[in-house]
C-alpha cells in the first residue's frame, strides 16, 4: 500500500518468507506524485538503522546494526531531484541491516522518513508506511 504526503508517495515490499536474515529484502520505492520536480534529501536512505523500524509479534523493536557515522550536510550532498511519476528505489539486504541474525519467528518492518524542518526548496515532513509482515522460517547459522 502507498503512502503520499506532500506529493512524495513511499511503498515498502518485503520478501515475505524467508530461511535466513541474510535472505530477507527490504525495498522503499519513493514517487514523486507531482506534476512538477521534487529535491529529495536522500542522505539518510542508504542507513537501514535510520529508515526502517522493525518489531517482532509481541510489538517489540528489534534492534537493527549500528547507524553510521553522520555526514557534514552541506545541502548539496544527497540531493536527488525527483521527476514527476519517477520512483527512486532502494533495496536493504537482510545481513547488512542487522548486526546479528534474528530467531525464526514473525516480524513487521515500516519506513519512516522525515525532512523537518528541511532546506529550502526541498521536500518537507514525515512520511511512514504501514507496517509490512515478513517471516524468519529456518534457523539462522
């Protein structure tokens, strides 16, 4: 399911079933919903620690690997301007998203992302998605 604020549209896609962490994908598909060009401050979306919040069946935060060490934002660094109706996509892989393997059992995973206040000129708020089911089916060695 989409989410749109401020005519930035977020889907998150996750491989549903899974044996092992190192198996899982995590994908943000970000659209401009526009008519015109968006400048998206794109620095944080390389960080899975910063974008996606994960909980496991009890509603529990599962701990993701370490965020990295923080850049100068210079506003120019990072920047993508986002053309009408074209997505930026990324995708997190399971091992370098989390500093450990998880148990097998059932997970959520959402991304937030947020430009507040934000530079001028660039797109401002908060965007969340829903969250998205995933599950750890196989021991992790």
């Amino acid at each position: 399911m989409k989410t749109v604020v401020n005519n930035l549209g977020a889907e998150l896609t996750v491989t549903s079933y899974v044996q092992r962490t190192s198996d899982l994908r995590v994908t943000i598909s970000l659209t401009n919903e526009s008519s015109q060009a968006i400048r998206l401050n794109a620095m944080d979306l390389n960080a899975p620690s910063l974008t996606l919040k994960f909980i496991d069946s009890f509603g529990k935060p599962v701990p993701t690997g370490p965020p990295p060490v923080p850049m100068e934002d210079d506003g120019r660094i990072g920047r993508i301007n986002l053309l009408p109706g074209k997505p930026l996509t990324h995708t997190y892989e399971g091992n370098l998203i989390f500093g450990s393997n998880l148990n097998p059992g059932v997970y959520s995973v959402y991304f937030i992302y947020s430009n507040e206040p934000g530079r001028p000129g660039e797109w401002r708020g908060t965007i969340q998605t829903d969250p998205v089911r995933f599950e750890i089916t196989g021991p992790n060695k």
